[in-house]
C-alpha cells in the first residue's frame, strides 16, 4: 500500500480519492472547498491543510482539477509542487486539459528527475464512483509502471498512449469523435421518426448493421428507448453539455497546434457551443438531439 496525496475532490476527484482509501492505501487530501475535504475526512482520509502538506513526503500526488491554469499554478514555478517534491514522487495529473500545459509540466518534472504522466480518463461520475474509469496515460514506461498500480484502484482500462501530454491527445481524440458521433446517431434516428419509423426498431436495425456506434448501443438519445439512459430520465446527466464544449475546445485546440483541418470536430463544437448558448449546459450530451428537433421547427 502507498502513501497518496489527492488534490482536487470534485464530482470526480471525491469518489476516486475515496477507492483509494478502501483499497487500503494511506490518503492525505487536499481541497479548496472544505467540505469536499470533510466527505473525504468521513471517509478515511487525512485532511491537509494546504496542496503543500499533503504532498510532501507522499510517493504518489493524484490531481483532479477543473482546467490547465489551476494545474500549472499547481505543479509550476517557484511555489509550485514540483520544486518542493522528492525526486523519487510520482506525479498523475487525471485532470482534462490542454496537451501543451500537460508537456510543460511533465517537462519541467522530466528536468527535476520527477515522474510525471497525465492520465485522463473516460468514464463520468458513475464510473468513478464504481472504480471503473479508463485512464489514457503519457509519460515514460518507467512512470507508467508506478502509476498502474494505483491507477488499477480506480479504473479497470488503463493505456499507455505515449510521453507527456499524450494522454490529454487520445481523451482530445476519443472524445471529438464520441461527439460527432452522437450528434451522427441522432440525426440518423430524428430522419427516421421523421418518416414514420418507431426509433427503438430503427436502432436494433442499425445496430444490427454498418451504423452502430456506442452512442447507439450503450447511450441512446431518443427518450424511451433505453429506459437507463439519460434520454429516457429527461436528460438528466450523465455526461454534461458544458464538458463536451470544454472537451471539444481542448480538441481543436490539439487540431490547430498541429496544423490539421477537422471539420467534423468544428462542426461539432459549434453545435454543442449553440446548444450550450441556449441554456443547455447542464443536461447531458444526448440532448443535442433537442437542438436537432428544434432545428428542423419541430420543439
Ligand atoms: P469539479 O468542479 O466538481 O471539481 C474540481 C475540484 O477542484 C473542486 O472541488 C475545486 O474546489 C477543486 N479545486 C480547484 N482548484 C483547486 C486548487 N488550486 N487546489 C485544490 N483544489 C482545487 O470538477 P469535476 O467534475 O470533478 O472534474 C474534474 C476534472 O475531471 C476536470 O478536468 C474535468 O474535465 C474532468 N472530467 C470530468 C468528468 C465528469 O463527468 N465530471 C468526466 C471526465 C473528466
């Protein structure tokens, strides 16, 4: 077992922390919301009182933030982590950020002869909660090694995708293309209604052909036709607009800073960013279908 210092206890960061410790290793927290720290004080941890106290003399720091900015101002420059930790720490950042923010810190880590990988991870609040999150690791095969064994306590996929700043590229991959391909799925199943076709026989039929997709198999966007999926319970998330045009953003910006045209990715943020602008933001992805009725002048 290890002695792990977890920053950031959020929706995701609470529950993942809180495996942690009922896989037995020994947690020390640290939030800037006291409360979220008191969740986790009742669930075992030990409560810090700065990012600092936590981190130090821990063999694992876990952060799970909102954004690159509070990462950096985390890990980098003077009063940043990195120049206080012992060289033998292991640093995961699972926070979803920009690929350049998740370079310079494992760069700046790399230079102080600490391991660094950004491990992102798929998998919402449900997942993290149930301990089954997929992580996309970057770093070296060395960090990687360090980091399965406590990353194995709160997900149940965990790949190696490359060096540093690889892991925020294949989330910025992954996810791009689960938008384009639920905003795909709920046009495909809108045409059919639209032509009279009941959408839970039009999705067996595709699922049983070329069209399926796992926003079709496991997430179906039309309300009534998988009784679990957040369609079918008003859309209540799940998965929230807000952090699909978050995701989306994150990936054009991969895009643009290696010079490749994604109009499928553009097309995408732009109809999750109109559909956020509408008041949106909080119901889960799968509602882009509403925009796509109301488009058409049907809600
Ligand atoms: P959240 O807003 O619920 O939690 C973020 C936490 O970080 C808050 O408790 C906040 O007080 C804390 N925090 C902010 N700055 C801090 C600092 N400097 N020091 C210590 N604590 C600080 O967000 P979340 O939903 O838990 O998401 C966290 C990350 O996980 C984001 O990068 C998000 O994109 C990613 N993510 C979220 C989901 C999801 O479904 N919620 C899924 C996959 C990935």
């Amino acid at each position: 077992m290890a002695t792990v210092a977890f920053i950031g206890l959020g929706n995701m960061g609470g529950p993942m922390a809180t495996n942690l410790v009922k896989a037995g290793h020994q947690v020390t927290v640290f939030d800037l919301s006291a409360a979220a720290c008191e969740q986790l004080r009742a669930a075992g941890a030990a409560v810090a009182e700065s990012a600092l106290a936590a981190a130090t003399g821990a063999e694992y720091v876990l952060s799970m933030l909102p954004a690159g900015k509070h990462v950096a101002a985390t890990y980098l420059g003077e009063d940043g982590l990195l120049a206080r930790l012992d060289p033998s720490t292991t640093v995961l950042d699972c926070s979803t950020i920009d690929a350049a923010t998740a370079r310079r810190v494992g760069e700046a880590a790399s230079a102080l002869g600490i391991g660094f990988m950004d491990t992102p991870v798929s998998g919402g609040v449900a997942a993290a909660a149930a301990g089954t999150l997929a992580f996309m690791c970057g770093g070296s095969a060395a960090t990687f090694d360090k980091a399965r064994l406590i990353l194995a306590d709160m997900g149940k996929n965990i790949f190696h995708a490359g060096p540093a700043g690889a892991g925020q590229v294949a989330k910025g991959c992954n996810n791009m293309l689960l938008a384009i391909h639920m905003i795909g799925t709920c046009e495909a199943l809108e045409m059919g209604a639209r032509n009279g076709l009941d959408p839970a026989v039009l999705s067996e039929i595709m699922l049983a052909s070329s069209g399926r997709n796992w926003s079709l198999e496991v997430y179906n966007p039309y309300p009534g036709v998988m009784p679990n999926a957040p369609a079918s319970n008003a859309y209540k998330p799940g998965f929230m607009v807000d952090l699909m045009v978050k995701d989306l953003g994150l990936a054009l910006e991969i895009a643009e800073q290696s010079d490749f045209d994604n109009p499928m990715g553009q097309l995408a943020q732009a109809l999750y960013s109109q559909h956020q602008q509408a008041g949106n933001g909080q119901l889960d992805f799968s509602s882009i279908l509403r925009k796509l009725q109301g488009a058409a002048g049907q809600s």
